[in-house]
C-alpha cells in the first residue's frame, strides 16, 4: 500500500503537479521550477497535468479556486499570502494572488527538501525518496511591499550583467518572496532621454550601449512581472547625473543631455546641481518645460517597458544647488514633488508615487522639512508615499527617524535596511541590533500604522551573504517572531546540509557575536589596505572596534577549517571559507599597519622594516586566497564588461571599471577606494604598493632626519576633502602628508596601465589547506 504523503520513492516519481485547465505564465512556472527542483533532488520526474490523477499523490499548484482543495480565495492571506497543506492524497502550494503559488513552491523545497537559496547559487541535498509530514502552513507577509532594488547594485557590481545573470538575481528574489523591483535612474532615464529629445524637435541617436541595455531590460521586466515583481521606475527626466569623462559615473546620455541643450530649438531653463565637487546640469523643475519633459518621459517609459504604476522621484540627498538661495531650494524641492507627481498622474491616473524622502542628517534641517512639507502636499492630494531612511545595520540609532519626525504626520511610508556600501564588503552590521530595531517598529502602533512597504538597498553584491539573508526574511515576516538563534540555524541546514550544518553552526554564532554585533558611528569594517589614509585618523577606541573582534573570527575559522573533510567539495564552502580568511587577513594587515604607525611615532625604524614584512606576506596571501574564487578576481568583470559595447563613447568598459574600482567618480575627480574590495589583482597590483609606499616613507623620514616632516607625518592627515581635484564630498581621506606622498602616482598609473595579466596564476588547489597556512602562518598571538 502507497504511504499518504509520498512524492517520490527510490527515484521513481509517486506524484504529480496539477494545475488548472489554463494556467498562467507565473503557475506554470511555479509547476515548473517544482518539477526541476525533485529532478534535481531525486532523480524524478513528476508530470504536469491539467486535472488531478486518481492513482498518484496530486500537487495541487495554483491562485484560483479551479480546484475544491485549493480552497481559494482566502482574504485572511492578504494579497500575497499562501497555503502550504497536505489532505489525505495531496499538497496544496496555492494564494490568491498568481505569484503566491511560486513562494509556497520555493517555501516548500526549503523547509521541507532542505534547499538552499542563496546570492551564491542554489543548494540542492540528493535523496531517493520524498516523504512529506503533515503540513499546515498559512503565511501572509508583514509588510505589503517588499523591495529589492537594481538601484544599488546596477551603479557597481552588476553593471556588466547579461540576462542570464539578472535571471539568477531575479530568481533568487522570487524565493525570498520580494515583489517590487527598483530602477537606478541614472540607467532608465538614460535611456528614455534620446527619445524625449527627439519629441523635443532634436534627434539623438542611441547608442549601441543603449540600443542593448534596453532589450535587456525589456526582456528582464518581463520576467520579473511573470515572478510577481512590479517595477518601479525613477521619472527625474530633467536631470543629468553623470560625468563627461571616463569612469564609473560616465554615461553617454550625459553627452546627449548636453547636446539637446546646445541644439534645442526652445531655451532650455537649467540650474546647477552638484555632486562630489561636479557640477550637473538640470532643467529647472520649476518651469512649464521640465513638467513637459516628464509628460513625454513618463509616455516613452511607458511605451518601452509597459507599466506597473510605481514611479519614483528623487529628492536631492547627497548632491546640492549651489548657485541656489535656501528659498530657492526649497521651492525645487516643491516642484520636484508636487508638481511632478502631479504630470505623472496626468499621464498615469493609477500612478503611486514614491517621494524618495533623504532625511541625511548632513542636509540641512530646513531642506528637511521643506521635503517633508512638499511630500505632506502631496500625500494629500493622494497616491504619494515616502521611502524613509531606513536602518542602517551598522550604526544604529536611538533616535529612529520616523519618531523624529513625528511619524510623517500620517503619510504613508517604507522602511528597510540601507547602509550596505559599494565598498561595505566585510562582515558588518549588528544582526541582532536590527532584530530589535524592527521588533520595536512593530510594536509601535503609530509607526507600524502606515508603514506598508521593506526594502533592502544594497550596492555591494554577492557580499554580507548571511546578512541579506536574514533582512530579506524581516521584509516578509512578523520580526517579533524572529529569533537569530533559530536564525542562524536554519541558515547553516540550508548552506551547509544536514550532516555539516550542525557541526560548522559553531562558527556562525561566533561571527554574528562578533563582527556582526557592530553597531558604531565612528568607523566601518574596512581593513586598512583598502582604506590606507584612514589609519591616520585611527584611534585606540576605533581600533577596538576594529579588531577586538579578532579572536572570534580566527576561533570561526579554526571550525570551519576542522569540517574540510565533511563538507569540503561545497562551493558554498569554498566562498564562506575565502570570505572568512579574508576577513582574518585584513583585521590583522590592519593591526600590523597601525602597529607601524606607532613604531613611527616611537622612531623604531627596524620594527617598522619588520612589520612590512608581514604585512606584505599577508596581502600576498590575500591576493593568493581570493585569487581562489571567480567572485573575487577582476578579470571576472573584466570578461564580464568587454561582452558589451562601449557604455561611454571612446573610452573601453574595461578602462572605465578600472576607474570606478580606484576613484570611482572620474580619474580628476575622485571618491577614492569607495567601491573597494579585496579582488586578487586590487590586491597585487593596487592595494599591496601603495601600503609598501606608505610604510616606506616612514623609514624614509626617519632615516632623514628631517624632524619637521616627522612630525608633520605623525598627525592625522586632513580628511575634510576626498583628494578630489575639484571640490569635496562627505565620505572619504585626503591623499596629502608625507605618507601618501606617492600615492597618487600609483593609483593613476593602475588606471592608466592595469595589471600584468599574463603573470595573475589563480589558485586551484584546496581553500581549506590555504586557509590551514593562514593560521600558521598569522596566529591570533605573534611577536613581530
């Protein structure tokens, strides 16, 4: 006799899909994806059929009531709600909505088939057999929206993606249940610029660039909507963000922007915004001109990419007028709430409208306020929310911004996790910290009133894995039932399997103790090689902060190298085991730099000689670590950018991305180390000289005895600018004194001249062993 609830038995399949007589697209996927995932597990293949069988166990897949046992719909499960439940000879994986069906399929095959989803890939443990228990499970999500961005990540590390790489991105969102997609604007408006120019009386011809980006986005939407996700388009059509030159901020639209406004048969009304020491021209949003230019923006986006009626407008946040009065300012900031949001819906009566709120407590308080007043004004004319600052996982506030600001006096808001830089690429953030932060969001009847919508804004990618993971489960899930402990063990089962994850859950629990407790204002967790002129500024309490969490670290590591031979062919094992090695690394770089320091202060030449040994032996095996994994090797995205046409004119993307992992911004106008990370060839070639040159120049100073030099090098450089050749910015160090007195030279001829690829050898051989040598050769207790 056949067991109940058996969908597979020693590979041969017991079991079949069901789904109704005309599924659509996103059933038909979930039926789908159900069906690849018990191939892939077991062996079988279940069939899909469009009416139940009366001999097989019936997986009933749907959002409709087609079948009695979907018992669908059900308004207790909100809109994106779902049902995971066996009867007597079925499952039902159904909601309401089409997209529901999908979460309780990815749901099911994790809690139930053990399946990991990862940033990384997919975890999928092998069995013969599928049995399942009695299961009944209803879920609806805490907060209505739930957003993960492109926004971020498009500016840096997925800039060079093809679509089958946004594939896997867009799939790994669908299993963590998010449903709104957001637009980097400088991409979007990009392109739907030429066309608004050529509307305007100005032909402007695309570029192969941008003639490709937009059937990849196209093609990308499409399957975004068919898992679920709305797309939220950024409607700034009257600005121009990016720079003229060569670098990561370069676009050809700027190019054009400039040519529309040299060739406009009408004046073109423009002010001046700047933005790390650049100036940007806009169309003023005050003028009848600009109100036009987004009512033909927003009908070509439209007309290219279709519409979920999600639009976004952007406030100015970290950019500035600087020709304008603090009246002036203000009324912009009107006219780019109120007045657009007004166009927008002209265009789009179903239109809601996010007003990109700031709320940095570097703007001024009056900017602020005069955000907020506009963002009121808008909200009552209706279909307009805010997109607060969210929690920042590192720097933790008492002061939470939405009681700050007396809970936006009513108006709807989002909240989320934001904080994640494009150089943020080590462990950080306070886990539990955030927990809290959200508990406390959720018991507060006045800010849970009108918060309806989560996002996580990252730029960094594929980092902070375990992080994401679990702010991805507090945009779906009520945080007051969110336990790290249970967390944590969850996250080790699905990464790890369920012979290892138990054994190596030791080393997790050390990590979100330890680097993952950090909560600080005063400095982030970059190690020093990517943020050399910071060591400058370093004091003991920051140096604390830094490395206090050493030992937990290097006892995480020793648990992970100790289950090699448990789980040592995992490729999530295999990155884990890179991330953690390089963490170690560069807490101890870190201290071996800010030991020489001391030693300079102290004029003890033959210990700082001793100390750049090490810390040149530790980069070298970085370098050596990470060369092991494509996830950290430039020529990744070096193969990655060449597949594409040139995104600015005349420069090679190659070129371009070796601008924006240096200075980011231009090669004359600088963010210096910004989008840093530890990629073997930065580390070789661009990291390593520059910390030989700095340790360099204090042997050179003592031994000249110039003893106004010395105690010129000996203070902290002046970090008010960001070595930017006009103007400054809010992040960054001054590339001056005589320590850095050679870096310059360095970082443009990396920019200039790249690295000698023909002398890069990746490491193929075990990351266990070399992490093994890691701690033989760097103990957590050494005397240099």
């Amino acid at each position: 006799m056949k067991q109940a609830h058996l969908l597979v038995a020693e590979g041969k399949t017991e079991s079949v899909i069901v789904l109704g007589k005309k599924p659509e697209p996103g059933e038909l996927h979930a039926a789908r994806e159900l069906q690849k995932f018990i191939r892939f597990i077991a062996g079988a293949e279940v069939p899909i059929l469009d009416g139940p069988s009366d001999g097989c166990f019936n997986i009933f897949i749907g959002s409709t009531g087609d079948f009695e046992e979907l018992c669908l719909p059900d308004e207790s499960l909100g809109i994106d709600g779902y049902i995971i439940k066996t009867t007597k000879r079925s499952l039902i994986l159904a909601g309401n909505a089409i997209h529901s069906c999908l979460y309780a399929v990815y749901h099911f095959l994790n809690q139930y088939c053990g399946c990991g989803f990862f940033e990384d890939g997919d975890r999928i443990p092998p069995r013969e057999t599928i049995v399942l228990p009695e299961i009944d499970i209803r879920e609806r999500p805490f907060f209505r929206y739930r957003k993960y961005p492109m926004a971020g990540i498009e500016m840096y590390g997925a800039r060079w993606w093809d679509f089958e790489e946004w594939k896997k991105y867009l799939d790994w969102g669908a299993k963590h249940r998010y449903n709104v997609l957001d637009q980097q604007e400088k991409f979007v408006t990009g392109f739907v610029q030429p066309f608004i120019w050529r509307r305007l009386g100005v032909q402007i011809e695309l570029t192969d660039w941008q003639k490709e980006q937009i059937d990849l986005r196209q093609k990308m939407f499409d399957y975004a909507r068919m898992l679920g996700m709305k797309i939220q388009f950024s409607c700034v059509f009257y600005e121009s963000q990016g720079a003229r030159r060569p670098g990561n901020y370069a676009w050809a639209d700027s190019l054009q922007f400039d040519e529309f406004i040299e060739r406009s048969p009408t004046p073109v009304p423009l002010l001046t915004n700047s933005w790390s020491g650049v100036p940007f021209p806009w169309i003023d949003p005050r003028t009848d001109f600009a109100r036009e230019v987004v009512r033909i923006g927003v009908e070509e986006l439209i007309r290219l990419f279709g519409t979920d009626h999600l639009y976004a407008l952007r406030q100015p946040s970290e950019d500035s007028f600087i020709d304008l009065s603090l009246q002036e300012q203000q009324d912009v900031i009107r006219s780019v709430i109120v007045d657009m949001r007004t166009v927008i819906q002209e265009v789009d009566p179903q239109a809601r409208i996010e007003g990109g709120w700031s709320g940095w407590e570097w703007s001024l308080p009056e900017i602020r306020q005069a955000q907020l007043d506009a963002m009121r004004e808008a909200v009552g004319a209706g279909h307009t929310f805010i997109a607060a600052p969210g929690i920042e996982p590192g720097r933790l506030r008492q002061e939470r911004v939405y009681q700050r600001e007396n809970y936006f006096e009513g108006t709807p808001w989002w909240t989320g996790v934001i904080g994640m830089g494009a150089g943020t690429v080590n462990f950080f953030g306070d886990l539990a910290g955030t927990i809290r932060e959200m508990r406390i969001l959720a018991d507060d009847p006045k800010g849970i009133e009108k918060c309806e919508g989560f996002m996580l804004w990252p730029e960094a990618i594929r980092r902070n894995l375990m992080a994401v993971e679990l702010y991805s489960l507090l945009g779906w899930a009520d945080p007051r039932e969110v336990e790290l402990g249970n967390f944590l063990q969850r996250y080790a089962l699905a990464r790890y399997g369920a012979e290892a994850g138990p054994k190596l859950l030791p080393a997790l629990e050390k990590l979100a103790a330890s680097v993952y407790s950090f909560n600080s204002n005063a400095c982030g967790n970059i190690p020093l090689h990517r943020t050399l002129a910071a060591a400058g500024e370093m004091t003991e309490l920051n140096n604390n902060n830094l490395l206090k969490f050493m030992p937990e670290v290097h006892a995480a590591l020793e648990v992970m190298v100790a289950q090699k031979d448990v789980v040592g062919g995992e490729k999530f094992y295999q990155f884990d085991l890179v991330d953690m090695g390089r963490e170690y690394l560069g807490m101890k770089i870190t201290e071996y730099v800010l030991n020489a320091r001391r030693a300079f202060y102290h004029k003890e030449k033959e210990q700082i000689g001793k100390l750049g040994a090490k810390t040149e032996r530790a980069l070298r095996l970085l370098a050596k670590l990470t060369s092991g994994h494509p996830w950290f090797r430039l020529r990744t995205e070096e193969e990655w950018a060449s597949r594409w046409p040139e995104f600015f004119p005349g420069a090679s993307n190659v070129y371009c991305n070796r601008i924006g992992r240096t200075t980011l911004f231009t090669k004359e106008n600088w963010v210096l180390d910004y989008y840093g990370d530890d990629l073997c060839e930065l580390v070789l070639y661009y990291y390593l000289p520059r910390v030989k040159a700095y340790l360099g120049a204090m042997v050179d100073i003592l031994e000249s005895g110039d003893e106004s030099m010395w105690r010129q090098a000996i203070g902290a450089p002046n970090i008010k600018d960001n070595t930017i050749e006009h103007g400054d910015f809010y992040w960054g160090k001054q590339l001056s004194g005589p320590l850095m007195r050679h870096d310059r030279d360095i970082i443009l001829g990396f920019i200039e001249n790249g690295y000698p690829k023909e002398q890069i050898e990746y490491y193929e051989g075990s990351i266990a062993k070399l992490v093994e040598e890691v701690l033989a050769d760097f103990p957590l207790q050494e005397i240099v």
